[in-house]
C-alpha cells in the first residue's frame, strides 16, 4: 500500500518559464507528527528519479530511497521531526508531469508540457507546505537536483525556513554536467521508439533510456570505487551473455544489471524535462548574481556536505556554495567527505553521512 | 595525393586470440631518410582514430594529425630521425581491417574479423619494420592507445629498440575506461543501422557514432577546460538550432560541432574493433603480472608522459607505468604535465609537449 498523499493546486499553474499548468497534482509523503506551526518540519527535495518513498511506514513498509536516514531513532528523527517528502513537478510518481493528463486535451502531455524549472520544482514543494498549513519549517533538504531545487525554495520563500542543508549538489551546472546530460538526452532522442516523445507508454525507447542509464552510472560513482571493486575482473564463461564487443568485464555486467534495474521504472518524457531542469537551474538568476542570489536568503544555519570523488557535482562547486552561504547565514558548515563512490555516496555511504545529518538535526 | 605506402604480409597471419588474416595488408608512411640499419629510425603508433598521415611532406602538403611534431627543425626532427607512423591493423585508412575485403570471400570482413588486439596491431608495426630492412631502432613511441601498441611491440621484440615513449597510455585499461567504450560500442551497435555488422557504407550508423564521438569528447578533453571555455554561455538567440532538450548551451553547441566533423571519416565496425582491442590490452599477460612483463623488456631509455586532468589514462597510471619501467630500463623519465585539455592534450597542448619531446630527441 502506498502511503503517498496529494494535493491539487487549484487553478492555473504558471510556470517559471512559461507556460500553464491547470490544476496540477503535486505528491508527498510524511513521517512524523507536526508539532506547532512547522516548527519541527523538515521539506525534503529529492534527486532527479526518486519517488517521495523516502522511507518506510506503518503504511509503506517497502524500503525507501533514504530508509537509513529517516525514522525513529534514526538521523532525521521521526520521533522529533515531521519530515515531508516532495516527488517533483515532472516526475511519474504521482505529481503532474509529462506523462499526466492533460485535462485539456484528455491525453498525455508528452512533450506539449512546458518547459520545467527547479523553480517549478520547488513551487510544488511550496504548495505542500501551504496544503499542510505550515508557516515556518525547521529545515529545508536536497539531493543531488533535490539540493538545487531546495536552493530554490529558500531564495523564493526565504520566510519560511531556518535550515538548509544541501548534499552533493550545487548554485549551477557545469558544462562537463550539462555535456552528459545533454547527451543522455540524445540518447533517448535518437531511439526510434521515442517517436518524437508520442510512444505507447507500454512500449517506450528502452534502448536509448539503458544508455542513459548506464551513462548516468559512469557520472554517478567514482572511477577510483570501480578500479578497487572491479579492477579488470573478468565474469565466468558459463555466465558470460556478451559477444565479442561487450559483456566480458565485470563491470560491463554491472552496468547491464544496473540497467535492468532501472528500466520500466521512469518514463522517459519526464526524465527528459527534469534532466534539462537540472541544466536550467541557475542560482545567479536570482538577483542576477551568484551574489545577490546569496543575499535574498534568510536563513540561520546551512549545512553543505560534498564527496571528494563526485565528479557530476564536483568538490570545489560545495565549496562555492559553501562560501557564498557562509557570507550570509549565522551558522554555515561544510562537511567535504571522502567517500569513494561519487555521486551517488548520499545514498551507499550512509555510515560517512548519517553523522554529519544527525550533528544538525541533533542541535 | 597519399604519401602512404603499404606493405603486405605474405601468407597466413595468426591473430593474437585466434583467427588468421589471409596476406594483410599494413599501411604506413615514412619522414626523413633512413641511416645505417635502422640506428635513427622512430616507429610511432597512434592512438585509435588517425591515419599514419602524422605530418605533412612533399608528397602530401595536407596537414598531419602531429603536424608540430615531426618535421625539419621539430622535436621529431626528420633532418635527423627516419620516423614511420602505422596505420593500426583493424582500422580503416590504408590497414587490413573489418571494412576491408575478405579474400576468401570477396566480401567486407565486417563481423567475420577475428578479435583484435593491440599485440595484433604491434605485429602490423613489425611487418613494417622488416619489409624495409630494420634490424634496429632508436624509439618506439605511441600516443594513447599506440602507447599501449607500442609497449606491446618492445615486449614481442626486445632487441629492437634501444628507446621508449608512451604518451597518455597505460599499462592496462581502467574499469572506468572500459565502461566509457562499452558504452560507446552499445550506442553504435543499438543504432538500427548497424544492422549486426552490415550495414551499406554509404549509410552507415550515423545516429549511433554521433553519440559515441560525443562521449569520446566528453572523455577526451577535462571538465576543467570546459568550466573556464564555456562556463554557462549561451549560443546567440539567431545560431541556435537546439530545441527544448538541447542545443541552448555553447559546450552542446561544441559537441555537435566535434561530431560532425568525426562523422564520415572511420568506418563503424573498425571504430567496435580497435575499442575493444583497448580495452583487452594488459600489460601483465606478457609473463604473468606486470612485473614479469616489464622483465622482458631490453630498453636502455624510456620517458612517460602523462597530463594531470586525463580522466580516461589518468595520472595514477601514468605513474605505474613509468614506475615499473624505472626498474629495468637504466633511464627512465616520468614528466607530469599540467595541461587542462585532459587526455587529448598531447594533439592540442603542443607548447606543452614538444620541449619534453624535443629533450629526448637531442640527445
């Protein structure tokens, strides 16, 4: 059973950057009481595919994306805090997206969906907040493009929260990101089955969507954890399935597995939206500098928490983050890990974070 | 008009992993003029796309792809040294490859190619080497994946060359590096149009080498060039021809750019071949282990050139390749270069290159 709710936002949704959305359905999930207005709530923006399941209920007992993270006793105390989770405007796991009914046409939006912002993102995120009745949040928290959407959040609503922490995540894209998800795009854009974002939802563009897949494993772990875990490994002969140009590496098999996993599970319309989304976002846009984006904060404290090896969003981009908030906010603290699975250690090195998310919730 | 000669290799020629060529044929062009038996001869081996056209002469005014290299008066001086560049076997441009005709059949290789491997084409290298009467050579030299053809052609003939050079190479592929041209093999091979192999020449699986030649950029050059080149430019409102998922930013402005000018100039099946063959190439299958490997080398000098931001051949390799030879080669030179092109400095950073190269061609 799922425990995710949603909340409709009446009327029309006007978009960061054009464009209209009537009525979109934006949603959540939560663990936790509230106590008072929103002074123990925590609003958590996730990365680019998950869902709100961020973790585990009486309701949802499936394992979520962030299970070592929240809960009773754990990091992000459920006993103590009411955490929220946002599954993105554009996303499949319930909020409006491009795979959503248009209530004007009474088909899919596909690529007719207008252009998608983290600012976007974060209005989602917004009206949950206002749905639930808060008016002051403990914490704002993202992942990944979570941690730009949450960045968003704060510099549009600067009222409402006291916290901020932001991991793995960044003011903008680099060109080296943006060159990868560009290409991850084209991969899904070149697959005939995409037909121009019009195909049969039960039959869409695997093929290009394996290859972003495994393009997006290259960027999101390390090339240091594979030479250690992989290092030139071959797989046994009885269980090989390659041929002569791929399959005989261990790492080549762990990259299929990783795409067979991932397969099915999103639709590849709004992967597509919330990967440009990702290069969209820039923080400077805000005020017209990175500077004056840092000004219209109104925070207290702020933690950034980056990983030596991720290479997506690399060490010296936390830090320019780090700095610009430390101009700011009372209390700024940068945590530089030295995890060896890149990107992707928020969701795999939980023994190197959980610390660090404890230290700030525990204050 | 070429100045490429060929030679050919009379009879059957046995593959490294098994399957024998009938009479290859290796393509190769030569600067400067031979002295004694061969005492100022450099034989040098490419990376994965040139041609053996490495510089221009008079027989061919077209630039060569190390133009600022090899010449009169240049590191490589063709006043003093006889320099031989070879087409690798399996490529496109003069070599036996999969786009060549199979005598047997009368039709294109294509598939029917057996396995290549860099000791194949170090064996391309050495049928060179005897068809024009060397018994000796000053150095051997090799960029990228050459450097890796190249450290297999002094370890099948240790009583060749008295010198060594590898530039931006390795001992033995990364898992990372694996990963990155499997993936590029997985795009070409899932373009409808490569048809298992056989596809019309003249409609050759453009959609999937764009892709590919994308990646390679992204691999070849360094986020770091990128971040100060591009930062977030936009291309002009007029030149644009993106829509809303690419085609906005300057860097996929450059890729697209980059990719037309790849495509068209190297066959799709040799492209498969030659990125396996690197991937395959280890140097501790010579002996045992790397060090047994190094063991059987007979060089008096080598020198390791290695570039800071290579993420492809990254620094650590560099490091224990020059290494391992610093053991049994009496000189050995590592030089650590701080370009910011990333593995492709050494066809773009020539400032850089040439007084290192230039040093160990003047003694």
């Amino acid at each position: 059973m799922s425990a995710t709710r949603t909340t409709s936002i009446d009327g029309p949704f006007a978009m960061h950057r054009g464009g209209v959305l009537d009525s979109p359905t934006i949603a959540y999930e939560t663990w936790g009481t509230l106590g008072g207005d929103g002074e123990n709530a925590v609003l958590l923006f996730t990365g680019l595919s998950p869902s709100a399941h961020a973790a585990s209920s009486a309701e949802d007992p499936a394992a979520g994306w962030w299970e070592e993270m929240i809960g009773s006793g754990l990091p992000i105390d459920t006993d103590r805090y009411f955490v929220i989770c946002i599954n993105s405007l554009g996303s499949c796991f319930g909020s409006t997206g491009p795979a959503s009914i248009d209530p004007a046409t009474g088909a899919r939006y596909r690529t007719d969906f207008p252009v998608l912002t983290l600012e976007d993102v974060a209005e989602g995120g917004y009206a949950v907040v206002k749905a639930l009745g808060l008016t002051k949040l403990h914490t704002v928290i993202g992942c990944s493009m979570g941690g730009m959407s949450a960045l968003g959040f704060c510099v549009r609503h600067p009222e409402l929260s006291e916290g901020f922490i932001s991991i793995s995540a960044a003011t903008r894209a680099l060109p080296f990101s943006i060159a990868v998800r560009s290409l991850q795009r084209e991969m899904i854009r070149r697959d005939p089955q995409w037909q121009g974002g019009d195909y049969d939802p039960a039959d869409p563009p695997i093929g290009g969507q394996r290859l972003a897949r495994k393009l997006g494993m290259i960027t999101y772990r390390s090339a240091e954890e594979w030479e250690h875990r992989f290092g030139r490994e071959r797989i046994s002969v009885e269980s090989r399935s390659g041929d002569m140009f791929s399959g005989d590496f261990a790492i080549e098999s762990y990259l299929e597995a990783q795409a067979n996993r991932f397969i099915g599970q999103f639709d590849a319309n709004c992967y597509l939206y919330l990967s440009r989304a990702s290069d969209l976002f820039d923080f400077a846009e805000h005020g017209g500098s990175l500077e004056s984006g840092f000004g219209m904060l109104n925070l207290s404290r702020a933690l950034v928490i980056g990983v030596r090896t991720d290479f997506l969003f690399p060490i010296h981009q936390q830090q320019e983050l780090a700095d610009g908030l430390s101009r700011v906010v009372p209390e700024t603290e940068f945590v530089r890990l030295d995890c060896i699975k890149g990107h992707d250690s928020f969701l795999v090195e939980m023994d190197a974070f959980r610390p660090v998310i404890s230290r700030f919730f525990q204050r």
